[in-house]
C-alpha cells in the first residue's frame, strides 16, 4: 500500500508538474501566437511598404519622362526664338541700310535740285537784267538790234 500511496504521491506530483508545464507551454503558445501575428502584420506592412515604394517609382520615372520632353520643348522653343531674334535684328539691319541708301538718294536729289534752282535763279537774275538793260535802250532808243541775245546755259 505504501507503495501505491508512493506512486500516487508520485503521479499526483507529476500530473501537477504535467500541469504547470501545460500551463507554461499555453502561455508559450500565446506568446508565439502574438508573435506570429505580428510578424504576420509587419509581413503586411512591408508589402503596403513595397507598393508605395513601386508607385513612388513610377511616378518619379514618370515625372522624369515628362521633364525630358519639357526640355526638349523648352530647346526647340529657345532655338526658335534665337532663330526669329536673328532674323529680325538682320531685316531690321537691312531695312536701316535701305533707309539709308533711300536718304543717300534724296539728299543727293535735293542737292541736285538745288543746285539746278540755282543756277536757274542765277539764269533768270542774268535775262532780267539782260531785259532790264534791254528795255532801258529801248526807251532811249538806242536799241538797232538785240546784241548778246538770250544764251541758254
């Protein structure tokens, strides 16, 4: 009896050990429980982490794209107008020379016109005064025939 009482002694004291190590290895099994859901949650966000980063990464090369062809844009643009600005400092140095050449031309006509005025002037000052001396004989009529006659120059 004495030994059945020993090894109920001893199964009880072992049921309790089973016992307690059960309960140990229940909250062991929580803990990797929680564990696991939480690796499962930082699994989760890695992959919202990896989206963003793919979006973030298309919307770069995207902006990058877009940025070249702006450049692009932004060259033929100034090409262009350093193109116009040439061509318009070039007419407007070919318009400026024809003005020039245009103002050449009538100043010289003027002084042409000028002289031709005066030598005009100084032509009829010559037959007034040739008409003048001319009508003074005539009234002393001393005149028999015109002799100096009207020279044309």
């Amino acid at each position: 009896m004495q030994v059945a009482l020993n090894d109920l002694k001893h199964s009880k004291a072992s049921a309790d050990a089973l016992t307690k190590e059960k309960a140990a290895l229940l909250a062991q099994q929580s803990h990797w429980n929680d564990l696991k859901r939480t690796a499962e949650h930082v699994e989760y966000l890695m992959k919202l982490l990896d989206n963003q980063a793919k979006q973030d990464v298309q919307e770069a090369q995207r902006l990058r794209d877009r940025t070249n062809v702006l450049e692009g844009e932004l060259s033929a643009l100034q090409k262009l107008h350093s193109d116009q600005m040439q061509r318009a400092a070039m007419s407007h140095e070919k318009k400026r020379k024809e003005r020039e050449q245009e103002l050449q031309n009538y100043t010289y006509k003027l002084e042409q016109s000028e002289t031709s005025r005066k030598e005009t002037t100084e032509e009829l000052e010559t037959l007034k005064a040739q008409l003048q001396e001319y009508e003074a004989n005539l009234r002393v009529g001393q005149v028999s025939t015109f002799q100096g006659g009207c020279e044309q120059h």
